[in-house]
C-alpha cells in the first residue's frame, strides 16, 4: 500500500497537468466553455503544489477548502455545459471523474497520517540514546544533548516542500529558541552529501544531524516505509523516509512535547515550540 502511495502521489500531478493542458486545447478548437470545468476540477492539485514549492507555508488546511469548492464547481460547469450541448461528451466526464477521485484520495487517503499516531515516542517518555551522523560524517548520539533543553526536528528530504518550509520557520525564530537555551537539530532523513550540500544551500546556522539509513528512527518508530514519492530512488533518495516530526525535550531528555502532523500538508506554528520551552523554564524555577 506504501508503494501505491508513492506512486500515486507521484502521477497524479502529472496527470493533472496533462488533462488540464488537453482540455484547454479542446476548449480552443470547439470553443465551448464546457472544457473550462475540466480545467477547474484538475487545476487545484496543480496551484497546491506551486503554493507549496513557491516557499509557502508549513501548513495547509487540511480539508482544501478552496481547492474542494474549485473542483465541485467544475464538475457542476462540466455538467451544465453537457447539458447545453446536448452531447454526453464521455471524454470531458472521464476527465472530471479523475479530477474528483484524485481529490478525494488525496483528503481522505493519501495526505491523513492519524493511523501512525498510535506508535512512536510520547510526552513523558525519557528519549532513548539513538546515534546520528553530524556533516562530518562523525557518529553522535541524542545523549550529548543532555544539559540543555532540545528542539529536534525530522524531516524527510529536499524534495519536502512543507518540511522546507518547516525548516525556514524554524531558522527565523532561531534566536528566539536560543534566547531560551535550546539547541536547535535538524535531523535530515537523505544521505549525507545530500545534506550537506542542503545546509550550505540554506546557510543556516543550526546543528544538521543525518539519519540516512533510518537506524535512529527504527528506534523512535518513527519510520514511514515506501513514503518517498516514486522515482525519487533515480536521485539517490531510499524508497523509505521518516515520519515529520518534531520532538522537544527538556535537559534531562525527557520528551515534553512531541508533534506528529495529522497531514502531510500541516506542521506545527513555531509559536507552540516557544510555549512549550516558556512552561518547561517557569516548571524548573
């Protein structure tokens, strides 16, 4: 079932793409409005992933409402415009049948991970010794943390965009967390070139920690087997990634606050990151 999703996640654009540019050129050549539907109902998936690219937010909600109205609406033009034409135009309503069940399977399949929720590490919970890599490819393990409290975020790869947008929000409110003696760490899911080379890129000053064979998140259960879009292998991506999550954890290391997102389009406000470090200094005095 991973791999349908892997698959899915990676044609379904595409496929959006495709059917959005044929009907608009059989809208040109018959020059009906009809077509216009099919667009509408094919075209939100398509702006979806250009808000998320375009460096957009960490956090989309998680029903699209707009992009739902956007595709309803279309299949009601598509209707109508059958209707005025007289003609069942099948290629028009296959066209907006796929539309909707891409919609569908994205709201109600694809994007919802509330069924991970039930394994994984929970408030209360001391954060077992796990070992990661820093830039340098030299061992570290979560146990250095100590003394400090921690803000640990997993994320999944560059290909993430909701995860780099993560990461963005982080690195703005970086003083703020250090002004409450945090450690910020990244923790990258990609091999470790590939990170590095995206730390360079960003240029943010944060600790980048590489987990690229999974070993660390096996440990937190936090693994998201065959969750890498399909032929992101070709690009030296493994077919495995991690669960986004971030973990606080207070200088003894036990978890105070873990953030496993519902949806693969909603991560946590960075406000809640400073709520929690504020309540774990007010408990400490």
């Amino acid at each position: 079932m991973a791999r349908v999703k892997a698959l899915f996640i990676s044609l379904y654009p595409l496929l959006a793409l495709l059917i959005c540019a044929h009907a608009l050129w059989l809208g040109w050549r018959d020059g009906h409005w009809l077509w216009l539907g099919v667009v509408m109902v094919n075209l939100p998936v398509l702006m979806l992933l250009g808000c998320l690219v375009s460096r957009g937010p960490a956090r989309i909600h998680p029903w699209l409402p707009a992009a739902t109205v956007t595709c309803w609406a279309g299949a009601a033009c598509t209707l109508l415009g059958v209707l005025s034409l007289g003609d069942p135009r099948p290629l028009a309503w296959l066209y907006t049948a796929i539309g909707l069940a891409g919609l569908c399977a994205s709201l109600f399949w694809y994007h919802p991970l509330r069924t991970q929720h039930e394994r994984g590490p929970r408030p209360g919970q001391q954060l077992p010794p796990v070992v990661f890599r820093d830039l340098s490819g030299a061992p570290v393990s979560s146990t250095s943390l100590l003394g400090a409290p921690a803000v640990l975020l997993f994320f999944r790869g560059n290909w993430c965009p909701v995860g780099m947008a993560q990461i963005r929000e982080l690195a703005r409110r970086r003083v703020q967390l250090e002004r409450r003696g945090a450690r910020i760490v990244l923790i990258s899911a990609q091999p470790l070139k590939r990170t590095g080379r995206l730390a360079r890129r960003l240029g943010l000053a944060m600790e980048w920690w590489v987990d690229a064979d999974l070993s660390a998140a096996r440990d937190l259960n936090i693994v998201d087997a065959g969750g890498t879009p399909l032929g992101l292998e070709l690009f030296g991506h493994c077919a495995d990634t991690v669960m986004p999550t971030l973990i606080i954890i207070d200088a003894r290391g036990e978890i105070r606050y873990v953030d496993r997102a519902e949806s693969h389009r909603v991560q946590a406000e960075p406000t809640t990151f400073l709520r929690v470090l504020d309540s774990m200094t007010l408990a400490t005095r």
